[in-house]
C-alpha cells in the first residue's frame, strides 16, 4: 500500500519574454547546477550520478516553499539546446515539467515558457492541494523565478548594455 493518494495533475504554465536571443537564454538554463541562481524555491541541486547534462540526468533538489520543504527528485527526460528541456518528478511531488524557448522578433528576443503538470500527495492537499497551491502559491512563484531569470540574462548574459535600463 502507497503512502501517498493519487491526485488529479494539475497543470501550471508560465512564461516570460526575454530581451535575448534563444541561444543566449539556454547558456543560462542548461547549467542545471545553476537554477538555483534564478529559481526562488531552489534551494540546492545535487546530481544523483557522473551525468550533468541531457538525457538521462538525474538530480535532487532541495526546495523550500513558504514552511515546506522537500527534496524534488528529477530526471532529464528531453534536452534539445535552445528549445525545450523537459524533466519528469519523481519524488514526493510527482508530474513533467517542461521549459521552452521560442524565438521572437527574428530570433532577437525569447520566449521562455514554463510548464509543470504535477501531482501532490495527500498530506500536501492532494488534488485541492495542487489546484490551490498551484494557483495561489506556485504559480506567483514561477513568475517571480522568470522575472528573477530574464532579469540574470538580460544583465549579462550576451545582451547589449546599452538596452539594459
């Protein structure tokens, strides 16, 4: 018997448009290592083998929203550079998340999409859990993190100074 109850997923997307080009943004995103930089409940990764990047990696992240924290525990289930990197949940939050990078304005800027389907245990609302807690909680949050991460590119990440205002 499971320790958890099985919840309707529940899908949250955000995005953010980016003053820089596609290949710009994903210098920024493909250090997994790194997400902690731009990502507000990011609290540490850890890669669970040798691998780092792609296909196949796998990680822990310690993530703290408000009073809970919970070690996320991910795989890198699609890796295309400058277009998408997808990851599937596998531990006490469970669900696929994905992050694309659309090219805009003749591929000058970026649009960074955010999607996470996830599924809650019960003891942290389960279905209610995830429509609440996605609405009023994670959603703002991943705002908050895009904002955090157009702020990180646009700064220095290979965009013209003079644009930066």
């Amino acid at each position: 018997m499971t320790a958890r109850v099985a919840g309707i997923p529940r899908g949250i997307t955000v995005s953010v448009e980016i003053n820089s080009p596609p290949e710009t943004v994903w210098q920024i995103v493909e250090p997994v290592e790194n997400h902690i930089e731009w990502m507000h409940d990011a609290v540490a990764i850890r890669f669970t083998g040798g691998q780092t990047r792609g296909v196949g990696t796998e990680f822990l992240c310690d993530t703290k929203v408000g009073p809970i924290k919970l070690v996320d525990r991910m795989e890198i289930t699609e890796w295309t550079p400058a277009e998408a990197m997808g990851v599937k949940h596998t531990g006490i939050v469970t669900g696929d998340g994905r992050f694309t990078l659309d090219p805009i304005d003749l591929a000058r800027r970026t649009r960074f999409t955010w999607t996470e389907t996830l599924t809650f245990p019960w003891w942290l609302g389960g279905p209610l859990g995830a429509l609440v807690g996605g609405k009023l909680v994670l959603r703002p949050l991943w705002k908050r993190n895009l904002g955090n991460l157009r702020r990180l590119v646009e700064a220095g990440a290979g965009s013209d100074p003079a644009q930066d205002s």
